[in-house]
C-alpha cells in the first residue's frame, strides 16, 4: 500500500475516534455549572434546618419553663406573731418552708397581724410571706365584699406590699357566703394593684364551692383571675419531707395553687401547705 493510500484511510479513522471524546468533555463541563446552581438551594436548606433546630430549642426551652413554674413547694401559715423562736421551731420540727402565710391586720383573740419586723425576718430567710385578709365573718353581700377588699388594700399598703401581690380572702366553712360577696370583693381587688385570692374548704359540701361556681357563671373572668387555696381535702400535718402528693381539690379549670392539707399543729402554731410554684409569683 502507498503512503498516499494509507494517509487517505487512516486520517479519516482518527476523525471518527477522536469526535466522541470532545463529545464527552463538552457534556462534562455542562453538567459543572448545573452542580453548582444547585449548591445555593443546598445552604438555604441548611439553613432552614438549622433555624428549625432553633425553633426547636427555643420549645425545648419553654417547655422547661413550664415544667419549672409546676415544681410544688412546701410552706406553712400561721395566727401567731413570727419570732425567730417559732421560726427555729417550725424548721428544727418540721423543715424549712419556702411560703408562709400571715394575717393582715390583728384580731384579739383570733389572730396577731404581719408586722415590718415579721416580713424582714422571713425575707431574709428567703421565705415568701402569703398575705390573709381575715378581717370580717360574713362573706356575703356585694357591698360586703368591696368593702372588705378595702380593708385588705390598706394594711397591705400600710405594710408596703408590692403591686401583683396576691390578697387571700379568708372564708371560713361557718361563715355565711354568697356569689355578690365574691364579685365584690374580684371587683375591688382588681381596681387595685393586688390581685384576688380566696381561701377556703371548696368541697361539695361547702356553701363556698356553690358560691364561687353561681360567681364565675355571671362573670366568666373570675375563673382567670382569681387565686384559690383551699383547705380540702384534709391530709393531717406533716413535716416537710412526708407531704403527701399535691392533690387539691375546688372548682374546674380555676387556678387552685394552694392546698392547706393540714390543720392545727401540736409542736409548733401552724398549719402546713403545698403551693404550685405559679403561686409565688404572687407573693411578698
């Protein structure tokens, strides 16, 4: 075969063989910019993601909160005047209370009223002072009761309560009670800077239970408003590390943060409590 011939066929065959390879490396570098067009689209995900684990943490959080603002914390209230020989009492005896619940405003016989001297020695033991208006023994009546928030109001403001704090309107089981008293007294106390409390045995025998329930059916709000500690059930007193499981009982749905499950103690004046730890944003 001559050079000629042979030129002739075989530079044509390189042609063919080497056509498909710029094929190739043509198709490649057009696949490149598609990859990095998309790479934009994968940091906005990342970044979602990342913001959703935030979220997340942010829930996580919140719910912890929540969990916290539920922690039951032990305390005690008492009639008698707070000396550093009733407190030792009722910490050697009984353990130490974060909450202690005070009168306001002295009743001979019945009760001897918080004192400047009281709130700065249960304050510097990190006490909570829980304020009790037991200044009357009828709970009945409209008028009544808007009066009788207003005696509350001045000893608290006498004593220098802060605003927010909580005012317990003690309603014994003998004590006449009715829902105009009830509205009276939310009414007064929420024209002030305190909130409305009451104290009482909410159990289906109890004229109290009936008169909060005909109360909230005329004025919805009290349900979201007003703090109730109850005395029922009756559990017996305890020291602080045998409390029984925080098991109130009172209204549907109120906000019944308090429990006085025990009555009347032998060693120390007092009686013994547990509080749901939202109660203590209502305290001094």
């Amino acid at each position: 075969m001559s050079w000629r011939k042979f030129l002739f066929i075989f530079i044509p065959a390189i042609f063919i063989l080497i056509i498909p390879f710029f094929f190739i490396e043509n198709q490649s570098s057009n696949d490149q910019p598609s990859h990095n067009n998309n790479q934009p689209q994968n940091n906005k995900d990342k970044d979602k993601n990342k913001e959703s684990s935030s979220e997340n943490g942010q829930n996580n959080s919140k719910d912890k909160e929540q969990s916290d603002s539920k922690e039951i914390y032990w305390g005690v209230d008492s009639a008698s005047f707070t000396t550093n020989e009733l407190f030792s009492c009722v910490r050697d005896n009984f353990g130490k209370p974060k909450v202690w619940g005070r009168y306001l405003g002295t009743i001979d016989g019945v009760s001897s009223g918080l004192t400047k001297d009281e709130i700065k020695l249960l304050q510097d033991n990190n006490i909570k002072i829980l304020l009790i208006n037991n200044q009357f023994t009828d709970a009945s009546g409209y008028d009544n009761g808007v009066e009788q928030a207003k005696k509350g109001i001045k000893i608290a403001e006498d004593l220098g309560a802060p605003d927010g704090v909580a005012i317990f309107a003690d309603i014994e089981p003998e004590y006449p009670v009715d829902s105009a008293f009830i509205q009276g007294w939310f009414d007064e106390m929420s024209n002030s800077k305190y909130e409305p409390g009451i104290y009482g045995v909410f159990s289906n025998e109890q004229a109290l239970l009936d008169a909060f329930n005909a109360a909230v059916e005329e004025n919805s709000q009290l349900l979201k408003d007003v703090i109730l500690w109850t005395a029922f059930p009756q559990e017996g007193i305890t020291t602080k590390g045998k409390a029984p499981k925080f098991n109130p009982e009172g209204p549907k749905d109120s906000l019944l943060y308090g429990w006085q499950y025990g009555i009347d103690a032998e060693t120390c004046n007092i009686d013994t409590n547990l509080f749901n730890g939202r109660l203590l944003d209502y305290l001094w």
